[in-house]
C-alpha cells in the first residue's frame, strides 16, 4: 500500500519578511517603495532620525530662549540709557564744560605745527551755549590737526589773554597759524561750514609751511 503524504508548501522567509514589512509600513512608505522603490527606513534609522530631531528642537529651544534673554537684557539698558539720559541730560554748558577740561595748553601756539583756534567763551553767555554742539564736533573731527584752546572769560585770571586777543565780545574765536600768527577773528556764533572751511585751509597752509621746511 502507498501511502501518499501530502504536504504544504511552507512560504520562503523572504516571502515571509516581505509580507510582513509590508504590513508594518505606512501608507506614505508603501507608496514611495512601490512607485519609486524607495526603500523605508529601519527602526533602527527612525530612532536614530527621533534622537536627532529631538536633540535640533532641544537646540531650538535653547537658541531661542537665549535669543529672549538677550532681547530682554538690550531693551532693559535701552531703558536704563534712556531714563539716564532723562535724568541727566547733556546740555549746551556741560559740553562746554567737557570741552575746556579738554583744552590744549596755550603753551602749544605755534609750538607743534598745528594751527590753534583759541574759543573765549563764558558761561552766562547765551550764543556760547548755542554754538557748543557745533564747536563739540568740530573739535572732534579736527582734534589730531588742530590745537583747541578754551578760555573762561569769567576768570580773573584769564584776563591778561583776554586783552592780549583783544577781545571785546563772546564768542569769540582767535584762529592762529601753525606760526602762532593770529590770521582772523570770528565773533558771534559761526556756522559749521564756514569755521570748516577756514580750518581746512589753515591746515593746508601748515603743510605747505611743513613741506617748505624740509626742503
């Protein structure tokens, strides 16, 4: 008697694996492997994806918290400035307080070939306090060519200058070749493009003095 064994054909581990990735995608997955056959990733690729996408968005935060602090802390002395600055504000005699503190030594006239501009002014002077903040400035942009010496006419002690210059009112504004020659006289406030315009050419005439010399 033949005995027939009929068996079942057990599916291969690779049909088996197949079915069972298949199974386990998503639908988006599914769709990128079989119409582009672009294969998913591992478990092993997505934890690793996790991790780094958790670790940026943990930067992201930082950054951003970070970028808080800072903002809070610009607009907090911004405020600080402010009120400072409402409280004690810059006025027309403190800068030219600032700028007779500054003052040149008389003694540099016609000592360091630069030209000098000396400024009498005084404190109760009113076209004094207006033309501070162009005389400020101007100080400023000349400060390396040009010697800038402020008297206090309301010093006693500043009297023996005053009459040297001959100065009669204030403002008023001796410019003085680098020789130590006085070349003019400005009295009364002056506007900024003409006291540049009479610096620049000093400063010129200085270094024509200079070049000469050498030669």
């Amino acid at each position: 008697t033949t005995t027939t064994t009929s068996s079942s054909s057990p599916s291969s581990p690779s049909q088996t694996t197949s079915t069972v990735s298949m199974s386990e995608l998503t639908p988006q997955e599914r769709i990128l492997k079989e119409a582009l056959g672009i294969e998913p990733e591992t478990p092993s690729e997505k934890l690793a994806r996790r991790i780094k996408t958790e670790e940026q968005l943990r930067s992201n935060r930082i950054t951003k918290r970070n970028n808080i602090v800072v903002a809070i802390v610009a607009f907090c002395a911004a405020i600080g400035n402010y009120v400072y600055q409402y409280t004690h504000p810059v006025t027309s005699l403190t800068l030219l307080t600032e700028m007779q503190n500054k003052s040149d030594d008389i003694v540099l006239i016609g000592k360091n070939g630069k030209p000098t501009v000396v400024d009498f002014w005084a404190p109760w002077c009113e076209n004094c306090k207006s033309s501070a903040p162009t005389l400020y400035s101007i100080e400023d942009e000349y400060r390396s060519r040009v010697n800038f010496v402020l008297i206090n006419g309301d010093l006693n002690e500043n009297w023996p200058i005053i009459e040297r210059f001959g100065v009669d009112a204030i403002p008023h504004l001796a410019m003085i070749d680098s020789d130590g020659v006085v070349e003019t006289a400005l009295i009364g406030p002056i506007p900024r493009s003409v006291l540049r315009a009479d610096l620049d050419v000093m400063i010129e005439n200085s270094s024509r003095v200079r070049k000469g010399e050498e030669n």
